[in-house]
C-alpha cells in the first residue's frame, strides 16, 4: 500500500498494527463513510489472508486491528408500485419475456439469492418444495407458489432449447445463463421498468413482505437460509416505519384532529 511505503514499511514482516490502525484514522479523518472505512479493512484483510495460506509471511497485524464499526444500511424494499412495473416490464408472449417473468417470480416468492437461483435446474421447476444449497454449503427448503410453477411452465414451454432434467433452467439465445447474465437480465430489466433493480432487491422484499403479512422471525430466518438474525433486524427496522407511519396515519388522536370542531 501507498500509505505503508510513505512510511518507510517495504516487507510484509514490517507491516505492524500502528500501521494499519493509523491508516484507518487518516482515512477516517478524510471523511470516509463508516461503511466505506468498513469496506476498505476488508481488501487488505483478503489480501492478508491468502499471503498467510501461501506462506509469504508469519505475521499478521489484522490479528490485532478488529474491522471498523458501521451501522447496517437499511435499503429499501420494493414498493407495490415499483413491483408492478417490473412484472409490467416482463410482459410478452415471446419465450424471453416469459422467462423473465419466470425469474422474477422465483426470486420474489422465494427469497433465494441469485447464485442459488442460478443453479437451479430444469427438474426443479417441476417441483413445488426445492432443496436449495446455500452459503456454507447449508440445505434449507423454498417453496413454489402456483403462480411460479404455472410462469414456469410456460417459460419452458415456449423455451426452443431442447432442455433435459438436468440441464440448468435458465436459459438465453446462446445457452445457459451464467450469474453475469443474470445479474445483467435483472438490471436491464430494472432500466425498462424505472426501477433499479438486482436480485437482493428482490430478496429484501421478500423478508420484507413476509414480515408485513405476520410471518415469525424464526421461519422467515429458515426460509432464506440466515445462521441468525442480525440481518434480519435490519428488515425488521423496514417493517417498524411502516408501522410508525401507520399509527401517525390511523391514531384515535389523528383521527380527532380531523374531525371539525363543533
């Protein structure tokens, strides 16, 4: 790093600490975002890591500098109508469009992230209970609403790839879909819709709906495959506005206001 050769520090073995904690305050003091500082440990800590596995140095000052605090970004969910234009955005008869739809509605009914959406194959679209692998290697099942089958459905019906069981169940002009192109799909998606869309988008407004609709921390943290529930909080402080805005909206008290005096 620049930072460690303006201090004279050339060798891994040099590297202390001091070093690395006064990096952080000077960047601190620039005015970097919690986040953005939280960000920044982390690359030079992967960095760090892998010259340790390939034997490049024994010593690891990151041992003794904890990553910075940031308080979690609670991003927003989709609203209904933001929803409605992106399902609006998939509409067509042709096999693309059908398959967008279809993806869309995977995503959105079950919460599963794009990597796992992405491994998804052929025979898994005819089944209403999957097994789904997640982070860590972890099973956990998700579950098909009729509407997502029945999207499905007709996606792999009109598909003109001649598609096996085991084939993957996504699928483009030139063959399966990589996770680059579905990350491309859903962001082009997003562009036709007005609406900047990704696949965590759509995952956050699953936990987020779910949580609206009365679903117990417990089970939603089951169905999306979270070891506990420090993400899903963040949710939770989604759900916790809307309430705020829902009593500011509906309370005896507001109501009276309104009223005219006699």
């Amino acid at each position: 790093m620049r930072h460690l050769q303006a201090q004279g520090v050339d060798t891994l073995d040099a590297v202390q600490p001091a070093h690395i904690r006064r990096w952080l305050l000077d960047r601190r003091q620039a005015g970097i975002a919690p986040q953005t500082l939280a960000n920044s440990y982390r690359i030079p800590r992967v960095y760090w890591n892998w010259c340790l596995r390939e034997g490049l140095t024994e010593n690891d000052p990151f041992k003794r500098v904890p990553k910075p605090k940031a308080n979690p970004r609670v991003k927003p969910a989709l609203s209904e109508q933001e929803l409605t234009a992106i399902l609006k955005a998939c509409e067509g008869t042709d096999w693309l469009s059908l398959r967008n739809r279809a993806l869309v509605l995977v995503l959105l009914d079950t919460g599963m992230r794009l990597g796992e959406a992405q491994r998804l194959k052929v025979e898994d679209a005819k089944r209403e209970r999957l097994i789904i692998c997640g982070k860590g290697e972890k099973e956990r099942m998700a579950f098909l609403s009729v509407e997502t089958r029945l999207a499905l459905k007709r996606y792999l019906k009109a598909c003109p790839h001649p598609l096996r069981d085991s084939e993957p169940l996504w699928q483009g002009i030139q063959g399966a879909l990589t996770l680059d192109g579905l990350k491309l799909l859903l962001k082009r998606l997003g562009q036709r819709a007005g609406v900047p869309l990704g696949a965590h988008k759509l995952r956050r407004t699953f936990a987020t709906w779910s949580l609206r609709n009365g679903i117990d921390l417990e089970r939603l943290r089951l169905l999306m495959g979270h070891s506990d529930y420090a993400t899903l909080r963040r949710y939770l402080a989604l759900v916790e506005s809307d309430l705020k805005r829902a009593h500011a909206e509906h309370s005896p008290l507001t109501i009276l206001r309104r009223k005219p005096r006699e």
